[in-house]
C-alpha cells in the first residue's frame, strides 16, 4: 500500500510539473532590466572614463538552429526556455540584437534549462513532492542513514568582465523556471549574511553548518547566486563545507562572478583551505566564461543623475534631497538590520536617507547594513566620496559593497564626490597593473612615486564593476527605470488602500 501511494504521489508530482512548464508565459521579465540602448555613447564627465569599443563588432545571424526557427515562427508554441525568450524580446526590440558571447552563454543556460526539465523528478525540484520533510528533521534522519543524492544534473557557473550581461542572462533564465520548483535568486552578499544569521541560531547543535545546509537544501535545490565574490576570510573558511554539503544534498548552483573559479579568493588569508572549494565547484558546475568585452552598462546616455563633482556641492546635495523629500519633514530614523543591531540614518524621510560618506563608509559597517538601509530607503544621498587609495582602503572597499547592495535593490544615488566614477578608483592597481608600471631609473626617481598608490587585488578587480555601475546609476535610462518602479509601488499602495475602505 506505502509503495502504490508513493507511485501516486510521484505520478502527480510529474503532471504538476510538466503542467506548471507548459502554463509558463513567456513575457515575464520581472527582474530584466528592458530597455532600448542608444548607438551613440556619451563620455561620463571626463574623456577617460569612457574607453567604448566600437559596436561594429561581429553580429551573427545564423545563431543556431534553435534560434533561426524562432526567428522564423517555426518553433513549436510549447517550447520555452532563456533562449527561446532572449530571441522573442529581441524580435519585439525589447533588448539590443545580442553579440556572439552572450549568444553562448545563452545556449549554455538553455541546455541546463532543458535538463533540469527533464530531470525534474530526479532533481526532487517540485516543493510539493518533498515538502513533508524540514531541515532540521532531514539532518537528524542522515545521522542515522548518512546517505549522498548529488544531482544528475551540473550547474553553471558564469564569469566574465564587468557589464556584459550576466546578471541579465541569469535572470532571464530564472524567470523561465516554473513556480512551483524549489529555486532562489540571491546576492551572494546577502546569501552569506543569511548563512551567518542561520550559524547563530544553531548555535547549540553539535554541527551547525551541515543544519544550515539542510536547511537551505530543503528550501532551494536550485540556487542561483549573483556576483560570487569572495573577500572575507571567514566565508572562504567555511564555504567548502558548506557547498559540500548541500552538493552531497542535491543542490544545483548556477552563479555569476567577475572572476574565473581559479581566481576566487586569490591572495586571501589561509587560501590553501579554499582550494578544496574551488575544486567542488568545477566538480559540480560547468564554468563558462563571457568573452565579451563590451560593457553595456556604460551605453546608456550619461550626466542625467545627481552625480555631482565637487566637495564644495554639498549644499546643492541638501537642496536636491529636500526637493525629493517634499512636505516631509526629514528627521534621524532607526533601521533594523540582523540580529537585533540597528543602523542609525541621520535624516530620512519619504523614502530617502541621507548620509556624510564618513558616517557610512568610514565606519565598521557592512553588507547587512547596506541591504537593512535599502530595504526601508529608495533613494540615497551620500555626500563627500573621496579619491581612494592606500590611505582609505578599507573605506573603499565598504563603498565597493554599498554600490553592490544599492544596485541589487535598484536605489537611487544623489551624492558629491571629489572625482568622476574614473577618477575615484585610478589610485587602486591589481598586482598585474603594478607589474606593467615603469621601474625606476636614473630620470625617475622614488620621489615621482605616488605614495597613496595601492596595490589591491580584490579590489582592483572589483572597481571596474564599481565604475560600470556608478555610470549607469547615473544614467538617464536607470532614472527612468527608477521612477516607474516608484509609480508602480505607489499604485500598488493606492490600490491596496482604496480595497481596505
């Protein structure tokens, strides 16, 4: 009787499933950033910041055989997937005709996409098939039963420069999963600040992070992490065992970084204890680089924010936040972070908080901070951002993290700053960059040496995407993207107001 109803239950599980597939629209693009781009680019303040390829580059028409059906309209109505949908919104000239790079990695996706199909009950994807069973009860079953259930299926794991569509491809290919799998979409910053949040709570069990792990396992078989960074040497000593766990857990990751799996954590403390991740991961995923080098963040049109140059601006800066605020009156507020610590704004109102960078920046904060302010503020004024270099390193790597957070939830910035995007990171080399600098000699001598040059890895790497990222925050296009979400939030509240009377 046990064996007929769980041949029942399987049966329904495969329906749901291929039903849910088969009901999936394929206009979603909840998180897809959708916008017409312009051929002509514009210099972001000053002629160095912007050093665009021409958009000449090879454009391929035979994509493949999949893509020419599409093109064509002979494609069955009940295929799917993120290339099926990648070629519709660039044939309803929602998205610009893709290069050659995101094409692959677009096939990339849509052959994990087809196998994760296919292999959906094996997977254990759908929720409901398996949801009698929490973490905490699974983990203490496995002390009994210790047993392994990798997935059939690798992940993915996605690297490549700065603005070449990453995120972007990732999302689509999210928004084409059904509802009803077990699957997440997060920030890696935010993914840690929940596994730290998770440890503490599990604080009495004999192995708290193989509870985390089930925990996460149970929730999400498909976790799909964003901007895969590694800098703190607390993540790196406990990220093998935890991605061991939940691969041995049956876990798909499929992850965006700006760095190869090999580069991951390079000249961080104790690094020998990380390679054993590195190695999982190219285990358990497929690691695919994006060869482009276009960033098309920096083609949006550019001098229509509030970025303004000069430390001398600051009361512009008010003036412009008092404007946004309106009739409220702004006042210092208290923002709930994670476990009971609170961030304290010191004027906020209507949505936007506004900060001296020393208050934000200069001060031990971090990611949950970042993404505790963002979660109650739309919108921030920051006031002050200096040129960095070895005097305010750490300083520039909690701005780093602030931009992070602040274009995952798709904030506004209003600040001053002592320089363009370019110019507040050009004191900031890799090893490699500092290698390629003219030794001394006879003509030059120590004292032409630049004594706040600071030679950083990590975050020589990460200001490329700081950069990227501050140019199109500042754009035009990512202002009006801005607005609509607002509109379309305080719809959302109207509408919910009128229903309670």
């Amino acid at each position: 009787m046990r064996i007929l109803a769980r041949a029942i239950r399987q049966f329904r599980s495969n329906i749901r499933v291929k039903g849910e597939i088969h009901g999936i629209s394929v206009v979603r693009g909840r998180h897809l950033v959708e916008r017409r781009l312009s051929y002509t680019c514009q210099p972001f303040l000053n002629a160095r910041t912007e050093r665009y390829l021409p958009l000449s580059y090879m454009i391929s028409r035979a994509l493949s055989a999949d893509a020419m059906q599409i093109s064509s309209g002979e494609v069955a109505s009940d295929r799917i997937g993120p290339l099926v949908e990648y070629e519709r919104r660039i044939a309803a000239g929602e998205l610009m005709d893709g290069d050659l790079c995101q094409l692959g990695t677009l096939r990339e996706l849509q052959r994990l996409f087809d196998e994760l199909v296919e292999k959906s009950t094996e997977c254990r994807l759908d929720r409901y098939a398996d949801s009698e069973k929490a973490g905490r009860s699974r983990w203490l079953w496995s002390r009994f039963l210790p047993q392994s259930s990798y997935s059939p299926v690798r992940g993915l794991y996605l690297h490549g420069g700065v603005g070449t569509g990453k995120t972007m491809l990732m999302d689509l290919f999210y928004d084409q999963l059904p509802c009803n799998w077990r699957k997440k979409r997060i920030h890696f910053h935010d993914f840690m600040l929940n596994v730290h949040s998770r440890l503490q709570r599990h604080r009495g069990v004999s192995d708290p992070l193989e509870v985390v792990a089930g925990e996460i396992s149970d929730e999400a078989i498909l976790l799909c992490l964003d901007e895969f960074m590694v800098t703190d040497v607390a993540d790196a000593l406990i990220l093998n065992r935890l991605f061991g766990q939940l691969f041995n857990d049956g876990v798909v990751l499929v992850a965006t970084s700006n760095r190869a799996p090999d580069s991951l954590y390079e000249g961080g403390l104790q690094r020998d204890l990380f390679l054993p991740f590195i190695a999982t991961v190219k285990e358990r995923c497929v690691a695919h680089q994006i060869g482009s080098s276009v960033d098309y963040r920096k083609m949006t049109s550019g001098e229509q924010g509030f970025y303004l140059v000069g430390l001398d601006l600051s009361g512009l800066l008010k003036a412009t936040f008092q404007k946004l605020v309106g009739h409220d009156k702004a006042r210092a507020q208290e923002v709930e972070v994670v476990m009971g610590r609170k961030l304290t704004v010191p004027l906020g109102a209507n949505g936007c908080a506004y900060f001296t960078f020393e208050d934000l920046c200069d001060r031990p904060l971090g990611a949950a901070d970042y993404f505790g302010l963002f979660k109650k503020f739309h919108t921030l004024a920051l006031d002050g951002i200096p040129i960095f270099g070895l005097h305010n390193r750490t300083a520039a790597y909690r701005f780093v993290t602030l931009i992070d957070v602040m274009y995952e939830n798709k904030g506004r910035l209003l600040c001053t700053a002592e320089g363009s995007p370019y110019e507040l990171f050009e004191r900031i080399i890799t090893v490699a960059d500092a290698k390629h600098m003219a030794p001394r000699t006879s003509s030059r001598s120590r004292k032409s040496d630049d004594l706040d040059l600071c030679v950083d890895n990590e975050l020589g790497f990460a200001k490329d995407r700081t950069v990227s990222r501050l140019t199109e925050i500042n754009s035009k296009e990512y202002q009006e993207q801005h607005a609509a979400l607002l509109a379309e939030k305080q719809f959302q509240q109207d509408a919910i107001a009128e229903s309670a009377v």
